[in-house]
C-alpha cells in the first residue's frame, strides 16, 4: 500500500474514533435531558416549520441531514477544499452511533437521576464531545458539516474558534427556537462550553493525531 493511501486511510480511522467518542458525548447530555445540543435545536425548529407548512412530514433525522448537505453545497461553492471524504462519513454516520449509544446506555436510566447527577453528566458529555470533536478536525480528513461553518469561519476571519463556534452555536439556538424549538439549561450550557474546550484541548489532539501518523510512517 502506497504512503499517502495509508496515511489517508489512517486520518479517516481517526476521524471516525474521535465522530464517534463526540457522539458518546452527544448521547450523554441528550440522555441527561436537560435540553438538546444547540445544532439540534435548528433541525427540531426547522422540522416544526416543515410540519405546519403541512405538505411533508420529515422525521428529525431526515431534516439533520438535510441541512447538512445544504451546508456541504454552500461550502463547495465558497471554498470545497474544505469539504473532504470524512465531511461525508459525518453527516451519514452520527445519528447512527447517537442510537447505539442511546441503546447501550439506556440501563443507566440518567434521565430518572436527580439535578446533580444529570449536571454532571451533561458536563462530562459535553467535554467528551469537544474533545472527540477536536480530534475529527484535527485529522484534516474532514468534519462534521455543522462544526465545519466554525472551523471556515474562523479560519477565513482569523477570530479563535472557541469564540466563532459559540456564536454559531448560539445562532443555531436563537434560529431554531424562533422556528418553535425548544431548548434547556444544557442547551445553554453546551453553547458556551463545547467551542472554548474544543479550542483548548487542540494542542493535545494535535499531538495525538501526528504521533498515530509518525508510527505508521515509521512501519
């Protein structure tokens, strides 16, 4: 096998492990119950307004991927080398893994434990998410389509992503909830912590990515 076909290969198998530790995440603080993650506050308003418009009945996964492969089209027009293989496997692999883990960790009932116990979960989650999410972005194999406007946005700006990707983050909650969807404290919560910690554990993802990439090299 040619060097660069495994070293693409490789950078998928990365974006695939860190797509699916952010959808452990994901799947913690949606099971903490206190409100859904912000980019899925737009895609529950978006549907609502589809719904009453009367003519489709779109389930909430179909209207997710919707959206992502509108904003796939409008990031192909303002610059596709952005949009690679692994922007793909993204948008068609989350739901999946979410209702995997939704199945697996259903035993645990966190949606029946008190205050405290879903806060801390919903934190957890949210750092499993930004971490996992650091690692996709850092395999430069591609990203997912609704982190992807940030990691576009900041670097065409110049501005930090932990900044760019809360107000994404808060856009797609002021939008959605706008559009009749509904959102909680770990809505909130989510907005403002997943960018910044993303942001922070870049170095160290970074760091990660390239030694899985010098080891392979070095075989």
């Amino acid at each position: 096998m040619k060097k660069n076909t495994k070293e693409v290969l490789l950078r998928l198998l990365l974006l695939f492990a860190g797509l699916t530790v952010a959808h452990l995440g994901v799947t913690l603080f949606l099971l903490a119950d206190l409100g859904s993650d912000p980019f899925n506050v737009l895609i529950q308003g978006l549907r609502l307004l589809a719904l009453k418009a009367g003519r489709l009945t779109p389930t909430h996964g179909t209207v997710h991927m919707a959206v992502c492969f509108l904003i796939i089209l409008i990031l192909l027009l303002v610059d596709r080398s952005y949009v690679k293989l692994g922007t793909i496997v993204c948008m068609f692999c989350g739901g999946p893994i979410i209702d995997l883990f939704t199945w697996l960790l259903r035993v645990f009932a966190i949606g029946r434990a008190g205050t405290a116990v879903k806060l801390a979960v919903l934190m957890l989650g949210c750092c499993i998410l930004a971490f996992g999410m650091s690692v996709v972005i850092r395999s430069e194999a591609g990203t997912g389509p609704n982190d992807l406007v940030a990691v576009v946005v900041s670097e065409k700006s110049g501005l930090r992503f932990g900044a760019v990707r809360v107000a994404a983050d808060l856009l797609f909650v002021l939008i959605g909830f706008l559009l009749g969807g509904t959102f909680g404290i770990g809505t909130v919560l989510c907005a403002f912590l997943v960018g910044p910690v993303a942001e922070l554990v870049m170095p160290f993802s970074s760091s990660l990515v390239n030694a899985c990439l010098r080891s392979a090299r070095e075989r």
